[in-house]
C-alpha cells in the first residue's frame, strides 16, 4: 500500500502529466504483472535498514524521557503525566528518530518509484542509491531533501501516536482521570488499584493492544497525511528542488487539481497500512522488551532501543506490500 500511494502521490498534479493507478486494486494488478510478485517488495531493504534506528531510537527517547518527566514533575506514576508532557516526549522521539533514518526513506520513496519518474537515475542496491544520491545531489539537496518539513511533521505524528496509544490503554484499562489507579513500573503490566492490593492486576489483552496500537497509528496519520503527501513529491523527484514556497505551491496545486480530498489522496491505503502495522509495533515492543529483560543483562537503554527496532521491523516484514502500494498511489 506504502508503494502505491507513493505512485499515485506523484501522479496526482500538474508535476506529472499521467495518472497511472486509479484505485489500489490497479495499482497491485499493475505491480504484479510488470515486475512480478518481487515488485511488490521492492524498496524493502532500505525500509528495514531504515526501520530499525528509527523505531528502536522512537521507542528508546519516548520511554526513557515519560519517567524523566514523571520525576521532574514530581508525580507518582508515568500513568499521571499531563497530555502536553507526553506530547513533549513524543515529539522528541519522533524528532531524533527521523533524524537518525531519513536518508534511507529518501532511498526508499527513490527505489519504490524507479521508472516512473522522468530523469531520475536507476538504482541497483541501497548502498548505490546512497552514492548516487550523495554524489549527484549533496548531502542536504539529497539525502536530506524536504527533511525540514519532515522533520516537523515526524515530531507532530510520533507526539500523537504515542499519546494516543497511552490514552486509549489508560480508557480500556478504567484508570483515565482516576488518580486512585496506576501502573505497577509501566505499560505492559497494566494497572493495579492501590488501595486493594489484595485486587488482582488488571492487564490488556492482546487483542485490547492490537486495538490501542492500530487506534494510535491511524489518529496520527489521519494529523499528518496532506504533509507526508508533499514529502513524497519531493522525495521522488529529483530534479525539484526544495524550498518552503515551493511546498505552498504543491498544496495549492494539489488543491486546485483535485480539491481539499487530493491532500489525503491515497489515504485509505496508507490507514489499510499503518493500522495492522502500527498495532503490530505498539504489541510486539511490550512482548520483545520482556522477553529480551528476562533473557539478557543489558541496560534499560538498550533493552529499549532493541525492543524498539525488533518491533519496527516485525510489523514492516509483515505489512510491507501494503506499503509499496501506499507508495504507488500517494
């Protein structure tokens, strides 16, 4: 879905005279018949190689700063932090998350639409497409090309997504607004009732985090889609330099094509996508950070950052095809 969004992104305004997929079932069919059932993997290597710092260091910042700012505040529990505290937290998580990895999504959006953008130079690996990218186009006109917009619009999406995904736990768990109700030392222990220890621990299902994850990961994509369409324009092509008037431009001329709904065209693909996959994320972090705190010595540090990155790439193995056709018609 990430790959036919990205086509149908670019194939949307006066930029690009065809519009080559009008519906994601074209798209795949489209996909399938020109390169094979491989096509609809095609980009995955920078995806993953580019998941792993992204969701690990997203993962790492967001649950070290919650007690840092729990402590700060003077609060008892994580589970007390006010909206814009959380917001903070996640905002920094996306911030140096999208630092870490953008170049190998410029990569990624460049391998996923190879063929279909005119000038634009034929890729054979990761490591070629990050040369010719460096070599051709500098480090900020390339690799870090439209990272100024990403990098507010990453901070916006992981602040919603994160805070998100704790209110949704903190209604299913009955513990929102209900300062007599905390976490025992995190997430994905539940809650208990502090004046009745004798209670059994109230936990989450896996169902009830497969629910909270997906709900988290589409209100933040809902947030940022007109902005990640843009991101992509500029990701694609090569030949269109970045700047900030030119970004007003591509919305206005998204707007005028295609109307207020153009800005979240291909939206569908991208919530068919990002729900298994951000669901998937949010569950697996919890049952990798057991898993590798009952198996191992390491810090907490890096018990959150491998928990992080394991989970990232779990759910982009498991919802990459949906991601190409995202891609194909963004």
């Amino acid at each position: 879905l990430d790959l036919l969004r990205t086509q149908m992104a670019i194939s949307m305004t006066s930029l690009w005279d065809r519009m080559p997929h009008s519906s994601y079932t074209a798209a795949a069919e489209d996909i399938v018949r020109s390169e094979g059932v491989r096509g609809l993997y095609r980009g995955l290597m920078p995806t993953l190689l580019g998941i792993l710092p992204h969701a690990g260091t997203s993962f790492l910042v967001f649950e070290t700063l919650k007690p840092w700012t729990r402590d700060a505040l003077g609060l008892r529990s994580e589970r007390d932090l006010p909206i814009w505290a959380r917001l903070m937290c996640g905002g920094m998580a996306g911030l140096m998350a999208q630092g870490a990895s953008y170049p190998l999504h410029v990569v990624r959006r460049r391998m996923q639409v190879q063929g279909r953008v005119v000038g634009q130079s034929k890729y054979h690996s990761v490591m070629h497409a990050l040369l010719t990218i460096l070599r051709k186009e500098g480090f900020v006109k390339g690799l870090y090309k439209g990272s100024s917009l990403t990098l507010i619009k990453g901070p916006v999406s992981a602040a919603c997504g994160f805070t998100a995904n704790d209110f949704f736990k903190s209604m299913l768990l009955g513990t929102a607004g209900n300062p007599e109700r905390c976490p025992p030392g995190g997430w994905p222990d539940g809650c208990e009732v502090v004046r009745d220890p004798s209670k059994a621990l109230k936990k989450l299902t896996p169902i009830e985090h497969l629910m909270t994850g997906g709900a988290a990961g589409a209100v933040a994509k809902t947030v940022i889609a007109p902005a990640d369409r843009v991101k992509i324009l500029y990701q694609t092509n090569n030949e269109r330099p970045f700047c900030w008037r030119g970004v007003r431009r591509t919305f206005m001329t998204i707007y005028k094509n295609t109307g207020v709904t153009g800005l979240w065209r291909g939206h569908c693909a991208t919530l068919m996508q990002i729900i298994p996959k951000s669901a998937t994320t949010y569950t697996t972090f919890d049952r990798y950070r057991h898993w590798i705190t009952v198996s191992t010595t390491l810090d907490n540090v890096s018990i959150r950052f491998l928990a992080g990155a394991s989970a990232g790439a779990t759910a982009c193995g498991l919802t990459y095809p949906l991601d190409m056709m995202r891609a194909r018609m963004a």
